[in-house]
C-alpha cells in the first residue's frame, strides 16, 4: 500500500510568480509511481477537473496529463480536514495556517509536513525526487537544493 501524499498548488507547482516549478514533470512523475497522490489546496474542492483547467494555462500539455492522475479532496475551512491522519503521508506546502500546524501536532504529524521554498531553493523539488523524501526529517529549514 502506498504511502499518501498531499500537494499544493501555489508554491509548490507553480512558484508564486506563477512560474512552473523546477524540475516538474521528474517530480510527479516520480511521486505518482511512489505515493497515492492528493491535491490540498484551495484551488482543488473536491474536483480534479477545474483544478487542471486552471494550471493548463500554465502548464505544457505533457504535465497537465500528469496532474490529472492527482486525486481530488475536499474540505471546507483548513486543508487537514482531507488527510487521512490514520495512514503515514507526507504534506507538501509552501505555508500553513497555525490552525493547520496545530491539527498536524495534535496528530503528532508536523513532521509529515514538508514545507518548501521555491523561490529561495528553486531546485526543491529534484532534491526531494532525488531520495530526500524518504530520509525526510522535520528540518528547520526547507530542504534545499
């Protein structure tokens, strides 16, 4: 059984200049083979399909077609209503609410949470494709690259 992943969308597909994130299509490529893959964001409530249509215009053709392997979730006022506390999963994000932080350490589950930063280590996402996801440890800071 795969281990659940949940994903952000701004800040973490798309930088917050709207700009594709470095090394995409490696990275979901390599999570969709690895983790059962799950949208957390605002801009995904309960449908995949409107999430797409919105990262197509930024997005090339090839990696829209990975995203639609992205579940869907759905919760109405703090994004860890979705995740399923009971299984390990790691939380991909650039920010949480303190209510969120709360909810993970209330789980004991912040260490799950791997925040990143884009703009100031805009190779993240192949450091965590290139194995760091599975020796993840809370850090203090975002795993660079």
């Amino acid at each position: 059984m795969k281990r659940n992943m949940y994903i952000g969308i701004d800040g973490v597909i798309i930088t917050k200049g709207v700009v594709p994130a470095l090394h995409l299509d490696e990275f979901l490529k390599y999570i969709l083979s690895k983790f059962s893959v799950s949208w957390l964001s605002t801009r995904c409530k309960g449908n995949s399909e409107e999430t797409v249509n919105y990262l197509s215009q930024f997005l090339t053709e090839d990696t829209i077609n990975l995203m639609k392997k992205v579940k869907p979730t759905t919760f109405n006022l703090d994004k860890t209503e979705a995740i399923d506390f009971s299984k390990d999963f790691f939380w991909l994000e650039s920010e949480l609410f303190d209510s969120e932080k709360n909810a993970l350490k209330k789980h004991n589950k912040l260490n799950s949470w791997i925040e990143l930063d884009l703009i100031k280590f805009p190779n993240q996402l192949m450091t965590l494709t290139n194995g760091s996801l599975f020796l993840h440890k809370k850090l203090s800071k975002p795993v660079n690259n």
